[in-house]
C-alpha cells in the first residue's frame, strides 16, 4: 500500500516531487536520490519506487539494486549515499525533534509527546523532513499539520 498524503498531492501529482513514502524507503536504503534524477524516471519506474516493499533487510537490499539500477540507467549517474542513521528520529516515539518542536510554535502550536506518539513513523519521517533547513516547506508543514490532526 503506497502513502500519498494529501499535502504532497500539488507536486506529486505531476510527479515532480519524491513522495514521502519513497523518501523513507530511499532513507532506509542510504540512498539519495535529488529530485533532477526522480523526474527523469518513467511512471513505471515511479510506481516501482512507490510501490515496492521494503521492510525487511532482504527487501532493502533488492530495492536499493532495483533503484539504483534504474537511476543509473536513466541518468547515467548513481544514486548517492547516506550515512547510517543507527537510530532514526522518526522510529523515536519518545522524544520530538527541537526543530519539529519549534517549527510547530512558529505556527502558533504546541505538539505534545502524546501526539508524537500517535503518529506513524511516515508521519513523523514527513514531519521531520519538512522541518529540515534551507527549503521552503513552512506552508506543507502547515498542511501536514492539519491533515494530521495536530492544530490547536
């Protein structure tokens, strides 16, 4: 089952942007993709990246080769890597991210422990990555907010 939250439908909808859902799964993987290599991909491979699985280690490592076939195929450039994250903020049910904390009463809320708690980790993943400094996301953290039930 792929995610598509409805914040992301204005420029995932043309597929211009990476959905969340295969930001996690590319996270889990350690592979970076920009979003220059995503619109170069077919809606077929899209639909590959949203909708392959990868759960377990087996399933990380064939998607990570099944991804990072395509990519290179596509562009002639791999896909880059990421660090390991032995503990990701998002699996952490226990403790906000300060910069999700404060991104939230930048817009006049207050996201309590009981909330975080509540959300899926894509959900926090979303949150965390909407957060992150230097792009233009104030008003899609806005959305997400909203969509997650998470205005006061």
């Amino acid at each position: 089952m792929t995610t598509l939250f409805q914040f992301e439908l204005e420029g995932t909808e043309a597929h211009l942007c990476i959905p969340m859902s295969v930001r996690l799964k590319l996270d889990c993987c350690r592979m970076k993709v920009t979003t220059l290599q995503w619109q170069q991909l077919s809606e077929e491979e899209k639909h590959l990246a949203t909708s392959t699985p990868c759960q377990t280690a087996d399933q990380r490592n064939a998607y990570r080769q099944l991804i990072g076939g395509i990519i290179l195929d596509r562009t002639g450039e791999p896909a880059g890597e990421l660090l390991p994250d032995p503990n990701p903020a998002w699996l952490n049910e226990h403790s906000i991210p300060k910069r999700v904390q404060d991104a939230c009463r930048a817009t006049d809320n207050e996201l309590t422990l009981g909330q975080w708690t509540t959300l899926t980790p894509l959900q926090r993943f979303a949150l965390i990555k909407l957060t992150r400094p230097g792009h233009e996301t104030a008003s899609k953290f806005l959305q997400a907010l909203k969509e997650f039930d998470l205005l006061t």
